[in-house]
C-alpha cells in the first residue's frame, strides 16, 4: 500500500508536511488528483525524503538497465526512473535546459518508466499494482504540475526548512 504506517511520529510530522504541500499544489495547478495519485504523490516524497542521488541518475540509462533486468529488481529500478523524472519535472524543470535537453525531456522518460512497470506488472499477474502505474504515467503531466505549484511562496520555504532541520 502506499500510504504510510502512523506508528512514527517523524513519519506522520513528514506525511502531514507532503500531503499540505500537495493539496497545495492541487489548489494552485487547478488540477483534479484522483485519491490514489495524491497517496502516490506524498509517497513518492517521502521515499525520497533522504535520497538525493534519486535527481541525480542517467534517466534514460536507469530504464534501459531496468529490461536486463528481471522481476522485482527490474520493477525498482523502473519505478526509481519514474519518480526521478517525476521529481525532476516538477520540483526542478530548470534541470533541462542545463542537461540541454526540452522542457518534455522529464515527461518522456518518466511516463515511459512507468508504462514499462505497468505493463511488466500487469503481464507478472499483477493487474491492480500494474493499473496504479498507469495512472501515474498517463497522469504524469498532471502530477507534475501539482508539484511545480506547489513549490511556489510560502509552502516551499517551509519544506526547505524542514528539510535543513533533517541534516
């Protein structure tokens, strides 16, 4: 499940940090987050709370190692892929023009990673992981959005406060 165990209270002080970030961002973007898009969403950020090496992949590299590999290894690193390009596209699109690549770059990679892992789990008889990870790719742009608007004003500055008070 996506949603985050409550037995932690650092946990629960992040999940309730992320999901004010996103409904922030929702509200900004005028965008409409289906429940399981909002879940994936504050998931995605508080996976990758302490994993900054996550921006800093090959995205291409990481999909293209993902079909040599197989089952859950192969998965992981598809999803890894996704949520790098994910958070790259919304958090820091000023990335592109540094990679000199276009601003849909991100969009490409990511919504490929996650078509790849939705069919790969759909085909190992997991059609209800596989279908969530075609709600992300198809709902990639969306995603994106939300997360661009949310890192505008205050709820930003707030997250990166939080985030110096971690190191």
């Amino acid at each position: 499940m996506l949603i985050l165990a409550n037995t932690d209270s650092h946990l629960r002080g992040e999940t309730q940090l992320f999901t004010v970030l996103i409904n922030v961002g929702v509200e900004r973007a005028h965008v409409l987050l289906p429940p399981e898009l909002h879940c994936y969403l504050v998931s995605c950020l508080c996976s990758y709370l302490r994993d900054r090496d996550v921006v800093h992949q090959t995205l291409a590299l990481t999909v293209l190692r993902a079909s040599e590999k197989h089952g859950e290894q192969g998965n992981a690193c598809l999803k890894r892929a996704g949520d790098g390009a994910l958070l790259l596209a919304g958090f820091y699109p000023e990335r592109a023009r540094r990679l000199n690549v276009s601003s849909r770059y991100f969009q490409s990679i990511g919504q490929s990673a996650f078509g790849c892992l939705s069919a790969r789990l759909t085909t190992a008889g997991k059609p209800h992981r596989g279908k969530l990870y075609d709600s992300v790719a198809t709902g990639f742009g969306a995603l994106a959005r939300v997360l661009d608007a949310s890192r505008k004003r205050t709820e930003w500055e707030h997250f990166q406060r939080f985030m110096v008070r971690l190191q």
